[in-house]
C-alpha cells in the first residue's frame, strides 16, 4: 500500500477530495475505508468533507491506507488552511476596493472577472504581488503606517493608481526646480485670477508640464478623502494630484500650492498625501508646505493687512488686486488664520462644478 499518490495541483480542495479521488479510483467503499483506517463512519465522512483537520494520527494512517507519506498529508492539509486565508483576503480585499466607482469614473471595464479586472488595473499578475508593491508604497507615506489593507487605504491607493496611470501620456520635460519655483510665481499664480477650469486647468497642467510635473486631476472614490497627494514618479519626473475635492477656488489653489511646496522642499522618496484622516503626518513637513503656499498666494509683506479687512469689500478687492490673485483666496486666507469665521464671506470664492472641469480637462489633449 505505498503507492505513490499523484500529484494534485488543486490546493483550493479539502484533502477529503484527494481522498475520495484516490478511493475512487481504486473502488475501494467508504465503509472499507473506515474499516482499513481503524474510524467510525462520522469521522470518515467528516474527514471527506474538509470538516476535520488531517493531525498525526490520521497521517499516520493515511500513508499506510492509501501511500504517499505522512509529510503529504501534513502538507496538504497546511497547504489547503493557508490557501482557505488567501481567499479570504482576496474576497475582502475585492470588497473592499471601491469598484463601483471605479466603474462609474471609467477606471475599469465591468468584466466578469472583477479579480482580473481589479489586477489589470494595479498593473499586477497576482494578489501577493499587488500586496508586495502597495505595502511597499504605504510604507513611503507620512498619513498612515498601517499593514492591512483597509478600505480608506484601498480607496486612496485607487486614486493614487488611476493618477499614474493618466501621468503616463503625460509629455513633460525634466523636473526643474528653479523653473517650476519661477513658473509658480510669474505664470500659475495670475491663474488665480480666472473664474472657471475651463480657463486656467489647460495652462496650469501645460506650464506644470515645462517644469517636469505631471498635474493630474481625479475624482475620489468613495472612502477617499484625500484632496491633493506628490510623487515623484523617476528623478526627472513628478506626479502632483488634486481631487478638487472641495470645489472652491481657494481651497483648490491652497492645495495646488502645498503639494507644490512638498515638490520644492522635501524629499523626494516619500508619497505625501493631504487628507481629513491623516493620523501620522511628519508635522514639520507639513507646516513647511503650509507656509510655502501661504507665501505663494500672499507675501508676508501683505499678509499682516489681513487683518485690518475686516468685511470691507473695496479691501478684499483691492488687497486681491495687489496679491494677484482670487478674492477667495484673500478671504480663504482670513478664514485659515482665524480672522473671520469660516462661515463668513464665502460668496467672495469661487465655485466649481464638476461638469465644468471635466468639459476642461476633455479640452487638454494628453
């Protein structure tokens, strides 16, 4: 009875269904084999179903009964409970990733096959290989440390993957720090001024573009909070996201030009992303990158006047006119360092849609 048992590649099965194949194929009954393993009939039956774990007893016996070897059917069983986790994990990570609207964004076709729709678009041939690559990029990122893929996380790395993706037809020249730092200053900042995206997106993603940085615009899936997040995708190439997640012209170019400090300031090895949920932010960073934006938008030699406006609209206007830039960000800025409430002289900024910037950026031929 030592017969060499063959090899089954289907790992997914109980080793009950090894078995069953086994004593199939040589007709041997389920009533003989009980007899021949020394077990009553339910521990057989349950044996056969996957209910009862193969233990050392039972491989013992197995190897005399039906052959191979004892470490076979230790094996199988180890193998069988390992694989049982893996489709565990994969069926919560699937559910977990915000396909639905991923779909609805045209991320994704909405194949049969969601598992291979889902890899496709991770640009990955397996689950452990999308494991290995995201845990690698979320250990780069100063908003979480976290080794399990929960939702908010699997909803930012979406986004996150949908902006590379877009970056890719990108034509951008080589990251140049001292132009990008001229081209804020002397060309985006006027862009400030413009009422709609359907105005400014096209030269602000083309002047980005002069400079090395792929300005890429994408809508947050559910779960995501994120509303601006860098990259450098190469040494020669960065990745600067935005969400446009409040829809407010202050908000909008606040966060542009944050992201933008990070580019300028900081290293170039992490991914940094802007979120409601941040939970371990490296603060000296992010306090660098606020004032750099603060600056941008509104020299310090400017900025004390904040708070002699007061609710005169002639001085948010003329004090915009001298900044170069949106009432809305005069009044953003008033709100931010707590000026005026947040609520207060709101119908200064300007207000998007998201109708209006996708009209914009169909107009940009990537």
């Amino acid at each position: 009875m030592n017969k060499t048992l063959p090899f089954s590649p289907n790992w997914a099965t109980p080793p009950g269904s090894t078995i069953k194949d086994v004593l199939s194929e040589r007709e041997v009954s389920i009533n003989d084999f009980a007899q021949r393993m020394n077990e009553d009939l339910q521990t057989i039956n349950l044996l056969l179903k996957g209910q009862l774990s193969i233990d050392e007893n039972l491989a013992d016996k197995l190897e005399v009964v039906l052959g191979s070897t004892k470490s076979f059917w230790l094996s199988r069983e180890q193998q069988y409970k390992k694989n049982l986790e893996n489709i565990d994990e994969i069926s919560t990570w699937l559910k977990q990733i915000p396909y639905k609207d991923m779909l609805k964004f045209g991320w994704v076709e909405n194949k049969n096959n969601i598992y291979k729709s889902c890899l496709d678009f991770f640009s990955v041939d397996n689950f452990q290989e999308f494991k290995i690559k995201y845990d690698f990029l979320l250990n780069t990122v100063a908003f979480r440390k976290s080794n399990a893929f929960i939702s908010e996380n699997l909803s930012i790395i979406s986004w996150i993957r949908r902006a590379e993706i877009l970056a890719e037809n990108y034509k951008c020249k080589k990251w140049n720090k001292d132009l990008f730092i001229e081209t804020l200053e002397d060309k985006i900042k006027p862009l400030t001024r413009k009422k709609s995206p359907k105005q400014f997106l096209p030269d602000l993603i083309r002047y980005c573009e002069d400079c090395g940085v792929a300005v890429v615009i994408v809508p947050t899936p559910q779960k995501c909070t994120a509303s601006g997040a860098t990259k450098f995708i190469n040494e020669d190439k960065a990745l600067l996201i935005l969400s446009f997640r409040y829809l407010s012209d202050d908000q909008f170019w606040f966060t542009f030009f944050h992201e933008a400090g990070h580019l300028i300031l900081h290293s170039h090895k992490s991914l940094r992303i802007e979120s409601e949920n941040n939970l371990e932010l490296i603060a000296d960073e992010e306090i660098e990158a606020n004032l750099f934006a603060a600056e941008m938008l509104l020299h310090l030699n400017l900025r004390k006047e904040l708070y002699s406006l007061k609710s005169d609209k002639r001085k948010i206007l003329e004090l915009a006119i001298r900044a170069g830039v949106s009432p809305g960000i005069i009044v953003g800025q008033m709100q931010h360092s707590k000026i005026i409430s947040p609520s207060y002289l709101n119908g200064y900024k300007k207000r998007y849609t998201w109708e209006e910037i996708n009209e914009a950026l169909n107009h940009i031929n990537h």
